[in-house]
C-alpha cells in the first residue's frame, strides 16, 4: 500500500471532519439562537449531546472491534451519511423547532462518536505495518478549523443556518467519499497480535487513551520486540491510562453541564 497516499486521504479524513465541528458546533450559539433558543436552553443542548456521545463512544468501540462484516471505514462512512441526512432534515424543518433541536442534538453526539473512529482509522494501518503520519493529519485538521472559522464567520452573517448546513454537508461528504476509497487490509498475516485476546482494539485504544503518539510508540515498540513481558508490560500501561481517561472524559462531562446550566 502507499504510504504517502494514506496519510493524505487521513489528513483529508481530519481536515474534513474539523472543518464540520468548526460549522455545526463552532456555531451552534449563532444557530440556535437564530431558531429562537434561549441561552440557557442552547447550553442544555449542547451538554447532552456531548455526554450523550461520551456514554455511546464505548459502545460503538465495542460494535467496531467486534464486526466482521463491515469494516471500520464503511462504519465510519455511514455514520458521515446519517450526518448529512439530518442536517438535509434540519434544512426542510424550518419551522418545527423541537423537530430541529432533536436532530442538532443527535448530529452533536454523532459527532463525539465520529472523531475517535477517524484517529482509529490511522491507528488500523499503523497496527498493521502501514506507516501513516498521524502528525500532518491532524495539522491539517486544526489548519482547517482556523480557515474555516474565518470563512464560516461572513457566510452566517449572510445566510444563518444555510451556511452552516450546507458547509457540514459538504464536509461531510468528502469525509464519505474518502472513506470508501481506503483500502482494506485482508492479509492477516501483517496483523499484529495485542487487541486479540483481552478484547482491547484498535478503537478501544484511541478512544480511551489521553495521547495518540503514546499509542503509537508502544505500537512501534511492539513490532520490534520479540519477548512476551514487553507486550504484557505495554498491555498493563495502556489499561491503566484507559481508567485515568474514563475518568477524565466523566469531568470533562459534568464541567459542560455546570458551566452551561450557571450560564
């Protein structure tokens, strides 16, 4: 496989994905409010989708490790067509406000889900031999976000909700159409072996760890380390770090409620 193209399409996976946070929730305030929200009623909103999606992203790291028949990419892809179709719904319910802050909501939390899955896809080649450099990706990413943002800020100012809708469309779906050009990995031989036994995968680990690059390295160390407590070693650390980030995401969680509800 190609190395450099891989990175690419993963940076295309980044920038795509942050430049839609950038429209659907860097700009959720102006939208809401522009419905006919109050404030406190837009930090409800937006609390419960981002805990809804901190209780559904261990479950969907689950459904992922363990399907057979559908592959990482092409869950990812249908999660990115779900998006689109409700935001094409928000757009035809002009009118039915609680019909539109319901589907935001899911959007919001889809999109919670959705970010683990896009690193775990960096993470799938790397477990599998395939250098990809996780680093221009998500420079990309943040690139994009900051021209977004530029952008997004006269395009609202003239057409509200459209814009924001249309950009996240959009987004969207250069995510789906690079996600369904990614190839595959189908040699089980170049599979590495931690993940199998102890039912920690590749998502698993992204989701839960704090540090991508941490990941990673235990991962290179892996594949030159030939002694099972090495292995062993790196299994106990990464555990550990997945409570410590459980954790984490629980106060991160309860922070968005107080901070939105004292607002």
């Amino acid at each position: 496989m190609n190395s450099k193209k891989l990175t690419a399409q993963c940076a295309v996976l980044q920038g795509s994905y942050w430049v839609a946070v950038c429209a659907i929730n860097g700009f959720a305030t102006v939208f809401l409010l522009h419905i006919g929200l109050k404030s406190s009623q837009i930090g409800v909103v937006l609390a419960l989708g981002n805990i809804l999606g901190v209780i559904l992203q261990p479950f969907v790291a689950a459904a992922a490790d363990r399907a057979k028949r559908v592959t990482l990419q092409q869950m990812t892809a249908g999660m990115a067509i779900a998006i689109i179709l409700l935001l094409i719904l928000m757009q035809c319910m002009s009118k039915m406000v609680p019909g539109i802050v319901l589907s935001f909501l899911i959007v919001n939390m889809l999109l919670q889900v959705v970010q683990p899955l896009i690193n775990s896809i960096s993470l799938y080649y790397v477990n599998h031999g395939i250098y990809v450099d996780f680093g221009i990706g998500r420079g990309v990413g943040s690139a994009s976000y900051a021209v977004a943002a530029s952008f997004l800020g006269i395009l609202i100012g003239r057409y509200y909700g459209l814009a924001i809708m249309g950009v996240g469309c959009l987004s969207f779906a250069v995510m789906f159409v690079t996600l369904i050009s990614m190839p595959v990995v189908k040699d089980p031989n170049e599979s590495l072996e931690y993940g199998k036994d102890d039912s920690t995968g590749d998502i698993a680990f992204t989701l839960n760890l704090k540090e991508y690059i941490a990941v990673t390295y235990a991962t290179e160390k892996k594949k030159t380390s030939n002694g099972k407590k090495v292995k062993k070693k790196n299994r106990k650390i990464l555990q550990t770090d997945r409570e410590v980030a459980g954790f984490w995401n629980l106060h991160v969680a309860i922070g968005i409620i107080c901070w939105y509800c004292w607002e």
